[in-house]
C-alpha cells in the first residue's frame, strides 16, 4: 500500500491505493511515524494515485505534521485530486498543508 | 418518476465496509459530480452511526436508505440502535475564520461531522436522535 523513496531533501511516502478509510489509517500512521524515528523530518506525501480519503486518514496526516515541524521538519502533500483538494478546503486543512504538484 | 434506492443494513466492521463500496457504485451512478464528496461525507456518517452510535456493539444495527429524487434531490437516512446523537453544535462547524497556527486545526479526530454539514445541505436529527436524516439538492438536476 505503501512506497517510500529515499529523494535527497524529502522522504516520498507515496501511498499506492486509491480509497484509503480507517482501516488503512493505522498502516499509514506506523509508517510516517516510522520516518520520524528514523530521523526523517522532512516527508512528502504523494497521492497522486489517491480518490478518496476519509477524516481518520486527515487526522494521520495532521498529527504527522505536528510532530515533523516540532523536529523542524514539514509534511507536505503532493499530486491531489479535486475531491482531495475540497476536502482540505472543507477541513480548513488547506491553511495547513502546502500542497505541491 | 421512478426511484432507484439502496436500503442496506449491517452490524459490523464487515458489513460497514459492504455498504460503504455500495453506496460509492450507487453515488457514481447517481450523483453526477457531486458523487465524490457526497460519498465522503456519506461514509462519515455511516461510520459515526456504527462506532458512536452502536458503539460497535454487534447485537446493534445500523440501517441506510439512500434515494435520489428526480434526479435532484438526495436523501440519505441513518437509524441505529444507539443511545443517540449528542447535541450537534452548528455555530461552532461555520467558524471559518482560523488562522494557519490556530491550535484548532491540529485535532486528529472530530472532523466527520464538519465534513457531513459542510457536504449535505441539511442535516436533520430525528425525534429519538438515532435517527439522522441528510439532504443533498442537485441545482442543475
């Protein structure tokens, strides 16, 4: 389900399933936390292959985003949908994230 | 006019996720471009009704009717045989005005229920409060 590319200046988690719910929000939750305790502060999460996405999987990504700018770090997103993107504006989450293509 | 509706119910983990790929191949079918949001929200509270409301309980049911009226007008009905919903707070889910370091936006629960009035243009509690009605209009249906 899950992809991490090892990019000079950014840890590329790229998630490679289209409908993630709170089932896959635990295995999303281990392994950006994963990250963190590798060191790795400065994570990109890719959802270009992502439609849908549900409130216990923003929760992941915002409790990540936390954590990594506490360790001076970021979690951006990369590569969303329209679906994605009103979900973020809905959430108000798009004052959050910085969102790159 | 006829309607097509998909009346499901179910009392688990398993059975959630049925009705959920269910109403996501009804919604494709039937809702135009509002299917992708609609179902977000729409699987948010199917989720709420089986976790707060049945809290999981096995022996509980949650039942759905989903229906689109003339091509305009969606109804989604949730009953459970929960003990009911809290008293929704609707002041507090128009707030708008956050800024990027308000502590507020950093929660990493409590954001079903903004995405489900934010979604549906009404969100109406039944009389015994297990009971949750949402209506969606379609303008150009």
């Amino acid at each position: 389900m899950i992809e991490i590319v090892y990019d000079q200046e950014t840890t590329i988690i790229k998630i490679c399933k289209e409908r993630i719910y709170i089932e896959e929000s635990t295995i999303l939750r281990n392994a950006l936390l994963g990250e963190l305790d590798k060191g790795n502060n400065k994570i990109t999460v890719d959802l270009s292959h992502v439609q849908y996405m549900d409130s216990s999987c923003l929760g992941v990504l915002v409790g990540v985003y936390k954590r990594a700018k506490e360790r001076g770090g970021y979690l951006n997103l990369r590569a969303i949908n329209q679906t994605i993107s009103d979900l973020l504006e809905i959430t108000h989450l798009n004052r959050v994230f910085a969102v790159t293509e | 006019m006829r309607t097509n509706t998909l009346h499901m119910s179910f009392h688990d983990l398993k059975g959630y996720q049925v009705t959920r790929d269910c109403m996501q191949i009804y919604l494709e079918a039937y809702a135009g471009e509002q299917a992708s949001l609609v179902f977000i929200a729409a699987n948010e509270a199917i989720y709420n009704a089986l976790v707060h409301g049945c809290r999981m309980d096995p022996a509980k049911r949650v039942e759905i009717k989903l229906s689109i009226q003339n091509q305009k007008r969606l109804l989604l009905r949730i009953q459970d045989e929960g003990t009911g919903l809290q008293r929704i707070d609707f002041a507090s889910l128009q707030k708008d005005d956050y800024t990027p370091d308000d502590t507020a936006l950093y929660g990493e629960s409590g954001r079903g229920l903004l995405i489900i009035s934010k979604v549906f243009d009404r969100v109406l509690v039944g009389r015994e409060s297990n009971q949750l009605l949402l209506i969606k209009n379609f303008p150009n249906g």
